[in-house]
C-alpha cells in the first residue's frame, strides 16, 4: 500500500495512491484515525487495505496538494556520512566512522513533493541530498539487531536539503543548515513493507535538471537499517511514525568544483524505483 497525506479545502487529509488517483481514507476506515501517524501506531493496516479494496479513486493525485506522509513525527532523525566513500568526501583523512553521525531536523523544514523547496534570502549554498527514509511501525527500546526489521512500518523519500554555508555557525552543530523553512522534502507516499522489503537492496538516484547527480544502493551502506533501529533505541525510544533518514551517497552539488548549488527554477528528483520519485521546483523565499 501506498499512503500519501495531502490537502482537500485546506485541511490534511490521508489516503491510499492506487492506479488513477487517491482513495481518501480519513473517514472511511471504520475506528477514527486522524493521520498516518495514527493509523500507524493503532496498528491498523489491515483496515486501511479493507477500506480500499474495490473502491474507486476519490481523486486525481495530480490534483492534491501532497504533504510529507507523516505530518508529526516525535523524531526526525537524520543520518550522515553512510554510504561507501562518503569520508573520503570530506578530506580530512580521518578513520571510518565506528558510529553513525547523527542530527535531527524539524518538520517545519521538510515539504511535500511537488511543492516548492526555499532557497533561502541568506544563503546562495541550498544543496541537495538524496535519501531512503525508513519509517517506524512498532515503536520500541534497546531493540535487537535481529529484531530491528518487524519494527519497520515502511520506506519513503527524502531530499535533506542543506544550506551549506549555516552548518558550522555553532561549534559543534550542523542544526542550523539543517533546518531552514522548507529546504527539504519527504514523500511522495510511504510504500508499506508488506509490499517493499525493507531488507532491499534498495537503489537511490538523485537528478537536477535531469542530470543524475547521485546514484547508489543499500548494499554499499556502513550503517545498514536494522543497524541504525538498534542503535538509536538503544539511547531513545523509538515511536509509531518516527523517520529515520538514511544518509546520501556521494555527488551532492557542494562536492564539486566549483560547488553546484541549486538556483530558482532547478527541478529535483529523487528517486528509488521500488517506492517512486520525490519531485520538487526550488523557488526563492518570499
């Protein structure tokens, strides 16, 4: 199943993309679940597939204003320096990572596919960053390694857009450059894992402009997934819907020389061919 939040009169709503469109499941599954967060944590979607089966779309995705698929994660975590060669990105000839580098970002900075990333007035450096995004079902503490696959609901998207020249402002953080107004996307739908095996292998591609920026795949991952669910429960617990952000590949437009940064108008796409593409247009902040 395919779940893809998205506005209808101005007000978020839920559903199932399925061939020509979207069933709207906010009020049609029998218990009350107000968003996919809900749904999740009621455990609930074997009465998400009842309530589609055999109905007709009740609109044209193409029509929908599309919002990240988890409106309001408890925890956006996000993970870096995670696929093969990436340390080699920075230069520094620093060792392998012996743990994941991690950040968390607010959903304030996240958008929907299809809508408008910011390019902030502060700031030429908005980069891209394509990512897989691994999304809780079962929620959980100190997890087992051997366990850590039943605890995944499902995979989603993302473009962890980064402001570059805001990541060294503090000492000791990246958070700033990491959570300007609408600089990244999540979407365009959660593809659930009864019909996406998490385990993959999972391929990632990045365009801008249709040029292909990044590509990779989970195999060539330093923290595999079910690595990265034992490790952040072992110091937090993990909730239904909270998003785990996988790590970009090499190619990420400040890794070039000169940089690449993105300008008003660039289209990018991010894409997995087992969950769909992540599409969104950079326009300028107003």
């Amino acid at each position: 199943m395919r779940l893809v939040s998205y506005l209808s009169d101005g007000e978020p709503r839920y559903g199932a993309a399925v061939d020509g469109g979207v069933v709207d499941l906010t009020r049609r599954i029998g218990r009350d679940f107000s968003d996919v967060k809900a749904l999740i944590a009621a455990n609930a979607l074997a009465d998400a597939q009842e309530a589609v089966a055999g109905q007709k779309p009740d609109h044209a995705l193409e029509s929908l204003v599309l919002l990240p698929p988890v409106l309001a994660p408890e925890k956006l975590w996000c993970i870096g320096v995670n696929y093969a060669e990436r340390n080699a990105e920075y230069k520094d000839n620093s060792d392998l990572p012996k743990y994941p580098s991690l950040f968390v970002r607010s959903m304030s900075s996240m958008t929907g596919s299809g809508q408008p990333l910011e390019k902030p007035k502060v700031s030429e450096q908005l980069d891209y960053e394509g990512e897989l995004v691994i999304v809780i079902g079962q929620g959980g503490r100190h997890i087992p390694r051997e366990k850590a696959w039943s605890h995944i609901f499902g995979m989603t998207l993302c473009n962890e857009g980064t402001i570059r020249d805001w990541l060294r402002h503090g000492k000791f953080n990246v958070t700033q450059g990491k959570n300007f107004d609408r600089s990244g996307s999540i979407g365009p739908w959660i593809v659930t894992s009864d019909e996406l095996d998490p385990r993959g292998p999972h391929d990632i591609i990045t365009r801008v402009n249709g040029e292909v920026r990044q590509q990779d795949t989970t195999e060539r991952l330093m923290f595999p997934f079910d690595f990265l669910i034992s490790y952040l429960s072992t110091f937090a617990t993990l909730k239904p819907g909270d998003m785990i952000v996988t790590g970009t590949p090499t190619g990420a437009g400040a890794r070039f020389d000169p940089p690449r940064w993105l300008r008003v108008g660039d289209v990018v796409e991010v894409e997995s061919s087992r969950i769909g593409v992540l599409r969104n247009t950079v326009a300028a902040e107003q």
